[in-house]
C-alpha cells in the first residue's frame, strides 16, 4: 500500500497587532503632565521691602487731589516716641510710618505748604529705623526758595513744645541759618532732652561760628 500523504495544513496566520495611533500632546498639557512626574519645588516669594511697601503708597497717593492729600496726612496719627513699644509690630509701621513717609514724598513732588506743619506736628521723636532724619528733604522740597517762610513754620512749630515737633523743626531751623532762630535755639540748649540740647548747639554754631 502506497502511504497515504501527509496533509499539510496551514499555518494560521498571526494576528497583527493594531496600530495605536499616538496623539501628540499640546504643549500646556504636555508642561502639566511633565509637572505632575516630577515634583517641583517652590520657592517662597521674599516680602516687599520697606522701600518697595512706601514707593507702592506713594503710587496710590498720586491719584489724589491735593486737598486730599492734605486730608489724609491729617488723618494720620502724631508719630509715637522712638522708645515706644509700637515700634516693634510691623502693623504699626504699615498702617502709620510708612504712610507718613509716602505722604511726605508725595507733598515733596506737589510742593504742598499745608503738609509742611503737618509733618512736623506728626514727627517722631527720635530715629526709629532711621526714618525721620531724611525729613528735612521733603521739608526743604517744597519750600525752595522760600527759606524765610520755612523757617518761620519751623519756629512756630518749636513753640508748640511737643518733643518730636520741637526736635525735627530744630533739626530744620539749624539748616536755614535764620537770625531769628538765635532766641530760639538759646532756650533750646536749656532743654531736658539731650538731642534737642545737640540741635540748639549746632544750630548756634552756624549763627555764630566765631563764639565756640
């Protein structure tokens, strides 16, 4: 007998695997997904200097009318004394120092009379954070050239007797080299605050260089 063939069968054929059609991310959702593998660390915003937290005042300020810059610096508080525990809470720098100094820069640049006793009514008695030592500027700012007229505000203000009032008007007065403020600084030199005694002295040294 012949031996039967071997029926051959077929292999089947393999299954091709589908394409998959890879979609390309836009690129907002591709910076999200890569954000979401990789943790990123995020850096703190530093706080506003004190210069940045007045020059943004100051920016605000601008957009007032004069009588309403007047009105505000009015508004404001009379400066606590340096010693003052107030110093040590940053409320009270931003809610009255710092507003105080952009209203003073502000009436520097309008030129604004009214605001020069109103400054000195409210200046503080000492130098916390070396704030009040560039008053004079402001001062000086809007009066120029009218020397004569600042210096008799500041004498007007000295009368008052208030520390802070007497100290900053004194400091003023010494630079004007205003013959009237002779009597002035003589009863300062007597007085119970050493550095108001130190502004009277260097303020008669200018009226009378050749007495020391």
């Amino acid at each position: 007998m012949k031996p039967r063939k071997r029926l051959e069968t077929k292999k089947p054929l393999a299954r091709k695997t589908p394409l998959v059609r890879k979609t390309r991310l836009s690129p907002s959702k591709a910076a999200t997904k890569a954000k979401a593998k990789k943790k990123i660390a995020v850096v703190p915003e530093a706080p506003p200097t004190p210069a940045q937290i007045i020059a943004g005042l100051a920016e605000r300020y601008r957009t007032s009318s004069d009588p309403q810059l007047v009105a505000a610096l009015g508004a404001l508080p009379a400066l606590r004394d340096e010693d003052d525990p107030v110093w040590d809470d940053e409320v009270y720098w931003s809610g009255v120092a710092y507003p105080f100094l952009a209203l003073a820069d502000v009436a520097a640049e309008r030129r604004l009379w009214p605001a020069v006793r109103l400054l000195l009514d409210r200046a503080c008695f000492g130098d916390p954070g070396e704030i009040m030592r560039g008053l004079r500027h402001s001062l000086e700012a809007i009066a120029n050239p009218d020397w004569a007229e600042l210096a008799e505000i500041c004498i007007a203000a000295i009368a008052t007797g208030r520390p802070g009032t007497v100290l900053w008007a004194a400091d003023e007065l010494a630079i004007l080299d205003d013959p009237r403020a002779f009597p002035v600084f003589e009863k300062l030199r007597h007085s119970e605050h050493e550095r108001i005694r130190e502004v009277a002295e260097r303020g008669l040294e200018r009226l009378m260089p050749d007495a020391n």
